[in-house]
C-alpha cells in the first residue's frame, strides 16, 4: 500500500471519511456489546465445558457437545430449538432444507419479499430444475415490492389469505436488488400483518447477512423459524462449513427429518473436529459482525464522496452487510473488484474476470479472496454484469482491512483523491 501514487492524500482522505462517521460507528459498537452479552449469558446457561468441545464420528449419536450448541443457538435467537450441523452446505441450503421441510405437495408458499436471490430460483421452480417446489406439485407465489423497495403489506395480506397458504418466506438481505435490505422493526410489522389474517401460516426467515446486525433476530419478533450459513455472520470467519436452522420445535424436527432422514433426524449428525470452531466463532461473531459494519460504513462514506451511489448511506442504520455501490460502466465495475481482490490476503495476484456461474442469469465478476471458499464475512465484492453495474460489497474480518482496501479503491477509481468532493470532478 505504501507504494501507490498519493499515499499521503489517500491517507487524508480515509481519515477524513473515518471522522464523518465516527458517531455512527459508536452505535454499531453498542449493538456488539450487547449481542456478546447475549451470547455469552446463553454459554454460561449450557455450562460449556471443555468436553463439550471434542466433537463425533460415525452416527453423531450421543454428542452433548452439539445439543448444547443447538440450545445455545436457540437461545440467542429466541428459538424453541435450533439445528446446527456441518452438513449444512450453504445459506440456500438451510433454506431447502426449510422450504422441502415445510411444505408438503398441495401447498402453496408465499414469497414476501419480491423475487429472491438467484441461487434460490431453482428450488422454487422460477427456473427449471430437477426436484424443484413446483415439481413437487408446490406453488410459490411472489409477491411484488412497492415502487420504494419496500414491503407491501396490503399484497402481502391478500396473499397468505389464499387457500392452501402454508409459509410466508421473506428475505431480510438485498441479495442482487435495488431495493434496502430489511430492518427487524419492518419484519416485525410484516409478521403482524401475516399473523392476523392467517395464524396458522408459518413464517421463514432468510437470515443471511442479517445476524448479530441488530440487537434482535427474526424470531424475537414473530418468525416461527430463521437460517442462516456458517460461512457468514454467525461463523465470524473460522467456520469452514455449516448452517443453521432455528425456530418452533416441530418445524426444526421437519427440517432434521429432510437432512437426516425421517424416524433418526436430529439424533444423528457427526461432528467431528467442527464443533470447537463452531462453539468459538458463536462467541466471537458479535465482535466479527462489527468490523464488518463499520468497514462497510467506511466503504459507503468513501464512495459517495467519490461520486457513486451507495446503498444504504453511510449514516443510515445498518440491518445487515450488505452495501450496493453503482458503478456505471462495466470497465468501472471491474476496475472496483479488481482493487478488492488485489488488496486479500489470498489470491491476491489473481485478476478477477466476468465468468458463467451456477444459479445466476448473468455473468457474475467476483472479487473473493477469502480463507474460505465463498465465506462472505470476509472482504469481498461481487456483482452480475448487467446496467448499471451494481457491486455488492460484504465482510471484512477486521477494520483495519477495510481501511486499507477502501485506499485501494479510491485509488483505481479516483487517483486524485485529494479533490474528491463530488461526481462531476471524479467520474468521467
């Protein structure tokens, strides 16, 4: 970093963003303190022990280590029961594992957040795909966002209210949108809305990007179950796999019974040598989660001041990770991954290039050099070549490399940093 042209002006002007927010880092420091000290009452509830650490083989029969992780989730979600298993690849497949638990052939699901992240268009059946919802004679039903990027409540009543309505999915993340992501506040009053017309209906909760955001989680608030991946905010960066499930005891024993198998479910799962690490990063991701806002809201000062537009702002409350930067132009947009890759710890030398991927419509550029594959609580910046080439911009295990990746930045897209007062002087 100390080699680049303008060290002392992009020094400047860091510090400078860094000043502007300065109170709105403070209340993000707030909300850490006290989810670590809900993190670390339910630990002392379970009477964690160092034996509690050793981890399974074979079946995973017997393993007290994992069901007092399993209740220590519960508990810090404000869940009746949790399902926390390295078998749980990914954040879609902790959604599956919901949706196919769930719903059953004849149902119909309500997805009330508009069209879902890309890599769930499968399972729904939006494209076509061996065992999708739909060939399993499951309709999905997709409930458009207003004009603002926000909820419609009145749709969103009129829709659970049809028959055969089993689960209400709503997203709290952007994933590849336009539209803000989701806060607790918001979600509460959805839940109301679905609750009140239809109290049998069952409400899901992507929660990924979201955890340990805010002081509350989906099921303090009325969700009847809530997942989320291990290689983002709940595995603070040490998880090399797993999920999460948790909510109402008979939907995770559902969902046990689609991962396992029905009659053994939740009783067998091996652990092996995950559950140190998945006991450790529960405890450490609090403190994760806040570096990773705080470098995000330093992105988003820096940005806009270069001229670009941020989502959200960088004095707006966060209510999960992820923040938008439209770039503009495809050589602008690669140009931004690029400093991102250039600045990780691995794969630093490796340029990344718009390629094919598995679950997306679009070319997708991905700057992802991360410890663990596809862990998303590290720095990393990824964006699906289409108008107007919008990069998302998620983790940051410390500030300090956010910091030093928000140089990088400004420099490739701004080299005279030290006049960056607005678009018309720094984007051409």
């Amino acid at each position: 970093m100390g080699t680049q042209p303008n060290g002392d002006r992009l020094r400047a002007f860091v510090a400078s963003c860094e000043a502007e927010i300065e109170p709105y880092q403070r209340t993000s420091e707030a909300v850490a303190l006290a989810n670590q000290e809900r993190v670390l009452e339910a630990f002392w509830r379970q009477r964690v022990s160092q034996f509690d650490l050793g981890g399974s083989t074979g079946y995973g029969l017997g393993d007290t280590g994992r069901e007092k992780l399993e209740a220590i989730y519960a508990d810090v979600f404000g869940a009746e029961a949790a399902l926390v298993r390295p078998q749980i690849v990914s954040g879609t497949h902790a959604i599956a594992l919901v949706l196919f638990g769930c719903l059953r052939p004849g149902d119909r699901l309500v997805v009330a957040t508009g069209v879902p992240y890309d890599t769930l268009h499968a399972s729904l059946g939006l494209q076509p795909a061996a065992g999708s919802l739909v060939e399993h004679g499951i309709a999905v039903d997709i409930v458009p966002l207003g004009e603002d990027g926000r909820m419609d409540l009145d749709a969103i009543e009129r829709a659970v209210g049809q028959p055969g309505v089993r689960l209400a999915l709503f997203q709290r993340s952007r994933g590849y949108a336009s539209r803000p992501s989701f806060s607790i506040d918001e979600l509460e009053a959805a839940f109301a809305v679905v609750k009140r017309a239809r109290p049998d209906v069952w409400i899901a909760v992507d929660n990924c990007y979201g955890e340990f955001v805010e002081e509350r989680e989906p099921c303090h608030v009325g969700a009847d179950v809530a997942m989320g991946s291990l290689i983002k905010n709940p595995g603070a960066g040490i998880c090399v796999t797993g999920g999460y499930v948790v909510g109402r005891q008979e939907i995770v024993e559902r969902v046990a019974a689609r991962l396992v198998a029905p009659g053994t479910a939740a009783e067998y799962g091996p652990t092996g040598a995950h559950l140190l690490p998945m006991f450790q990063a529960l405890f450490l991701a609090p403190h994760a989660v806040l570096q990773a806002v705080k470098g995000s809201r330093l992105f988003a000062a820096a940005l806009q001041r270069l001229g670009f537009r941020v989502s959200p702002a960088p004095d707006a409350a966060r209510t999960d990770l992820i923040l938008s930067v439209e770039l503009g132009t495809p050589d602008r947009l690669l140009a931004f991954c690029r400093a991102i890759q250039a600045v990780a710890p691995i794969d630093g030398h490796v340029r990344p290039e718009p390629a094919p991927m598995a679950g997306y419509a679009d070319p997708v550029v991905m700057a992802a050099g991360t410890f663990v594959q596809g862990a998303s609580l590290e720095l990393t910046a990824d964006a699906p070549m289409r108008p107007p080439y919008v990069a998302y911009v998620q983790g940051g295990l410390t500030y300090e490399h956010a910091v030093l990746a928000v140089r990088r930045v400004a420099a490739a897209l701004c080299p005279d940093v030290a006049s960056a007062t607005d678009a018309s002087k720094n984007i051409t």
